[in-house]
C-alpha cells in the first residue's frame, strides 16, 4: 500500500509560477495524512515560497525545495546539499557572458538577483513566485559558502544549457531544467531523485510503497526512486514516455483526482482489514 507521495508544483499542481492552489489539495493531504500516508512538496521553488503555497497543512507535509537542495519540515532543515564554494564565481562569470540570461542566488532562507529591484527577474521573482529575495550589486559579494543553487533564466533557455554543460569545469555539477526557461545549477549529488530517496530512508518507507508526480525533466531523478511515477497530460512528452500514469492536465488537476483514487482504494483496504 501506498505510504508516501510526493509531489511537484510548477505544470503539476498549478500553472507555472501561479501562487494559487486550490484548498481541494488541502483537504486531500489532510484526508491522506489521516489515513497514514505521508505528503511531500517537491519543488525547483525556494522554500519560503513553498510554504506560503502550503500553509495551511504546513505542519503535516514535508518539503524538498530547490529542486532537491533542501529536504525539510516547516520547524528543521533535516539535510541540504551546497554548491562547491569555489566554483561559485566561475558559475556567476561565465552566465554573465551569456547573452540575456539573468540568475537567482538560493541559500537556505533568501534568494538574491543583481538585475535590479525593477527588473523583469526581481518582480518574477517577488511578485509572482512570491519569494523572500533582495537585490545585490554584485552576487559574488555574498557569502560563498551558502549556495544551495543557482537558477538561470534565458528566453531560449537551451541556449544557456549548452554553453554552461560544455564548460568542463562543471562538469560533476548537476544542471537540469525546470521549466519552459528555467536552468537549475546544483552540486553533483543533489536532486529531486537523491531527496526522495534520502526522505524514504527517513521515515523508513520502501520505493514501492511511494507515489511521485511530476511533469518537467527535473522530476526524472524522482520518477526513477519511485514506486508509481505520475504526469499530466501538459506535461513534456519526455515526461509522458517514462510515466507509468498520464493524468489530466494541470488545468483540469489530474493531480487532485489521482490523490483522491489513492485515498479511496486505501480507506477500502482499512475497512477490509477492520472486517476480518
């Protein structure tokens, strides 16, 4: 029986960068936690923004943000992986060389950009994804030792990929991309995949008895530690090709009715155990 799911949110639970979520979800999780399984949020969003997003059942969810840097409760931080300190400027270079791309620094608790409070990037940012993020002169200023990711955002965002994954530099470093312009920079053994993982060890739950789902090819780390690996219909076709489920678009929230046949055939076990 299923025990864990986890879920992404950008072209999974809401359109990408929408900061509404229906309270259908909510009561969902809420049902699903009642029942013994175990909710997690699984994102490229920086945490702050997660839980904003998830209040209201903030204190029964677990959350993998940064696309795999932080694995967390709303009261600890159980894990995070950082990028290699000395590398940290050689990636800040070499994306500034890059033409119309701009960049989010991610620690723990904030997120900075160096393109100005007005730019297009800090409202995206602030505005829409509602991050805790500040403005810097220089994002090589801040401390080194910090950075969980570096997200870079380009208008033909395999522009940026190729240039920065033909760098042999960072070559052991994880880079993924995480929407239609996102490319998200992290350290080698980071992952929505290795989080997953490392949350099934923690609450000791076996990769069969667990549900992902997810639509962009930052979540392929997740559906290879799964049990049940789950898209919606909007997804990347790549993503329709290793799914063992294709559930309705975001738009109609495949996502909420799938929850919903997972809650249902596990409250119809219970009661069948109840009646032996």
């Amino acid at each position: 029986m299923i025990k864990l799911i986890a879920s992404d949110i950008d072209g999974t639970l809401v359109r990408e960068s929408s900061h509404e979520i229906s309270h259908e979800y909510f009561k969902v999780i809420r049902d699903l936690a009642d029942v013994g399984i175990t909710f997690c949020a699984c994102s490229g969003r920086q945490y702050q923004s997660m839980l904003d997003l998830f209040r209201p059942v903030s204190d029964i969810i677990y959350f993998i943000s940064g696309n795999g840097t932080i694995l967390r409760t709303v009261d600890k931080v159980i894990h995070s992986w950082k990028i290699e300190e000395d590398l940290v400027i050689p990636i800040v270079e070499a994306v500034r060389k890059i033409d119309g791309a701009s960049m989010v620094f991610e620690t723990l608790d904030m997120a900075y950009v160096e393109d100005g409070e007005d730019s297009a990037i800090m409202k995206l940012m602030r505005d829409e994804y509602h991050y805790a993020i500040e403005n810097v002169d220089d994002l090589t200023s801040l401390p080194l030792d910090s950075v969980v990711k570096i997200a870079v955002w380009h208008a033909e965002v395999e522009t940026a990929t190729r240039e920065l994954r033909n760098d042999p530099r960072f070559a052991h470093l994880s880079m993924t991309v995480s929407g239609a312009n996102w490319l998200d920079i992290m350290a080698g053994e980071a992952g929505k995949g290795e989080a997953f993982a490392l949350l099934q060890a923690l609450l000791d739950v076996k990769q069969e008895e667990t549900v992902y789902f997810g639509d962009n090819l930052n979540d392929l780390s997740a559906f290879k530690e799964t049990g049940v690996a789950v898209t919606v219909a909007s997804a990347r076709q790549e993503m329709k090709d290793a799914a063992d489920i294709v559930e309705r678009s975001v738009a109609q929230m495949g996502v909420l009715r799938e929850l919903r046949n997972i809650l249902g055939h596990k409250r119809d076990y219970i009661e069948a155990c109840e009646e032996q």
